[in-house]
C-alpha cells in the first residue's frame, strides 16, 4: 500500500484515477472557473459532472454507493482539482470528508443506509457544522445547546463559515453541540440536522476574498427539533470524533494545496516560456528560472508529506502529527507560490482572469481553514511531547 512513497511512483489505478481527473478538470473545470469566480456563483454543472464521475464516493464502500476506494484516492483528485479552481476542490472535500465521512465513520447501520447513499452519489451534499461565532480554533467553546424533550433533540445556537451549506442540493448539516455538563466539563455530541428541518436558517452568503464559487453560509438553529435517533455516535464523543474528522480532513486539505503549489507552478513555466523581455523569454533568466524552481520544490515537498500522512492513516498508525505537519507544509506552499507566480506574472497577475491572481485570493484560506498554521505548529508541539 505505501510502496509509492519509497519508489516515488504511483501504482497504476491511482495513476488512472488521477489523470481522469486531470482530464476532467482541464476540459470541463477550467474554462467555466473564471465565470464562477467572478459571479460568485455554485458551479452546479460541475459538480453534477464530479457526481457522474462517482467522485463524492471515492473512499466508501460500494454498499453504500461508493466506488470502494480509500481515502488517498480522494486526496488525488482533490489535487488535481485544486491545480485549476480551489473552490471545486473544497466542494468535493467538504463535501465527502465533512458532509459524508462523520456518518461512516460514527454512524448506525440505519444512518448509514439512509445518508451515504445520496452523498456519495452526489445527488445532495452535506456539511458540517463545527465553527461558530465565538469558537474557532478554540473548538470546545462549542455553545450550541441540544436538550432533550421527549423522543427529538432541540437545538439552538449558531455556526459560521460552513461549506456546502446552502446549495439547493445540500441536504443534511451534522451539528456539534453541548447536550449536558458536568461541572466545568462541556458534554459535546454531534447530530444530524436535514436542512428541511423548521427552524434552520441557511443565512445570506458570505462576500468572501476568495473561494468564490464555493458555497459558504452562516447558520442560525431557532427550535430545531430532531428525532433522539438522530445523534451521530455516543452521546458525549462527538469533540473525540470531530478531531479525528479533523485529522483526517487536514491530508485532504494538505492535497487541494499541493493542487494549488502545482498549477502556480504549471501556470508559471507555461508563461515564462513565451513572456519576452528584452529581447528574450523571461524563463533564460536566472532570477525566474530559480524562482519557479523553488515552487517547485515546495510543491513537492508538500507532496510528499501528505503521502507520507495518507500512507500512514491507510495502514491504520497513528498519523496526527504527520497530517499536521502536511498541512502546515502544503497551505504554505500554496500561499508562498502563489505570491511567487503573481510577481513572475507581473501586472498580469494582477487582474483577475488570470489564474495566478485568483489562486492568489484563494490560497489564504488554506493557511486558516481546518485548523489554522499555529494550531498545526501546536498539535505538533504536543506531538514532540513539548
């Protein structure tokens, strides 16, 4: 299984996975990303041709509608997706690894026979409902209350920043929520919320710097009221749970940032081997030829730290601090190409319709988004016993 890290060479369904993606992405992503990007709008043809591709079914088994593949799998489409528009490849990452991964991982058999199904098909999506107002990193300061009454949870509070959760085929949010306390000790659980439900309130988009065809909303739960059976996991394990959500989701994270590394650097031999300037491609100079090297070199690097992470996690080992350590290393790099390719790009990578600049406004986020760089340098820290 992990025989690719030490030869460097990918065995060959990986290999066909990733170059269908590629294909897909270069003839079908791209040309509508722009568009997309400047309306703000849901790529919903995209993501209807993820679907048909069987892409949100990536890592689940084929009894729940999947494609019985593995998680790695997931990864590298996600990097090829991100190499051509992020706010594609976040909505397939979180719309499997947030949306769908939480009920495979915790839920009972009747969850799963009655979520899996349409979210791995990609006919609904899910979200995840994690952040809110005043708990970001700090992600036990969770005070969205659920309370027993009778056979259902009600549920109140708020989150912010949720992807995919207001599309008109976003379909279920799982919720964190404080269902009790002992003392000073917040009891937190995780439940299933459909968005049909009375008293959800997907709110007005949020007018982002980047990640613009990406779907993101603040969430308001008024009296949400929910069936008792709805309770994702055991009661009181849902912080336990969402961190190991979170593990997961910062490989597939550290991949769409590799995606992001690459197409700067794609992006970057393409335009200094036809800009001339004086007399000459820009690309015979050594002040570029060395910049776009170094990209390269981050993006690699970056690479090899989330097979490393993804390798580790299929064998079933601990993988905490090399997920980390992936995702710090990745979003970096993505974040420090993109700044690269902008100034190689000059004035031109300035203006919008050139990829590089929307890279430029999409890679930020990578830096922040599960977990942000000074939670990974902590999680590591703590890893290394300090």
């Amino acid at each position: 299984m992990t025989d690719f890290l030490s030869t460097g060479t990918l065995p060959e369904h990986y290999r066909d996975l990733a170059l269908t993606v590629r294909d897909f992405a270069n003839q079908v992503v791209a040309p509508v990303a722009a568009k997309h990007d400047a309306e703000h709008s849901f790529p919903y043809e995209v993501v209807a041709g993820m679907a048909k591709m069987g892409l949100f079914g990536l890592p689940f088994p084929e009894e729940y509608g999947g494609m019985g593949g593995d998680y790695f799998a997931l990864c590298l489409a996600l990097e090829e997706l991100g190499k051509v528009d992020q706010s594609v490849a976040i909505t397939l990452e979180a719309g499997v690894s947030l949306g769908a991964m939480p009920i495979y991982r915790f839920g009972d058999e009747k969850q799963k026979q009655e979520w899996l199904p349409r979210l791995a098909s990609g006919r609904n999506l899910g979200a995840f409902g994690l952040t809110e107002p005043g708990a970001g990193s700090d992600a036990g300061g969770t005070r969205t209350t659920a309370v027993e009454d009778g056979d259902s949870w009600v549920i109140n509070g708020s989150k912010q920043f949720i992807t995919n959760s207001g599309t008109d085929i976003t379909a279920l949010v799982t919720v964190t929520a404080v269902t009790g306390q002992t003392g000073d000790r917040k009891e937190i659980s995780t439940i299933l919320v459909p968005t049909d439900t009375p008293g959800f309130t997907a709110e007005p988009a949020y007018n982002k710097v980047g990640w613009n065809a990406s779907d993101t909303h603040p969430l308001t739960f008024d009296d949400v009221r929910v069936p008792k059976e709805n309770l994702l996991g055991e009661r009181g394990r849902g912080y336990a749970n969402f961190l190991r959500i979170l593990d997961e989701g910062r490989i597939a994270i550290a991949a769409l940032s590799v995606g992001a590394a690459q197409g700067c650097v794609d992006e970057c031999v393409r335009y200094a081997g036809e800009r001339e300037a004086f007399g000459k491609t820009i690309g015979s100079n050594q002040a570029i030829a060395f910049k776009i090297a170094r990209m390269e070199a981050r993006a690699h690097t970056a690479r090899t730290a989330y097979y490393d992470a993804a390798a580790l996690m299929l064998a079933g080992k601990p993988f905490k601090k090399q997920a980390s350590i992936a995702k710090l290393v990745a979003s970096e790099a993505a974040m420090d190409n993109a700044r690269d390719a902008t100034q190689i790009f000059g004035g031109y990578g300035f203006m919008n319709e050139y990829p590089v600049a929307r890279h430029y406004r999409d890679s930020k986020i990578l830096e922040i988004g599960e977990g942000t760089t000074e939670v990974q340098l902590m999680l590591i820290g703590r890893e290394l016993g300090l």
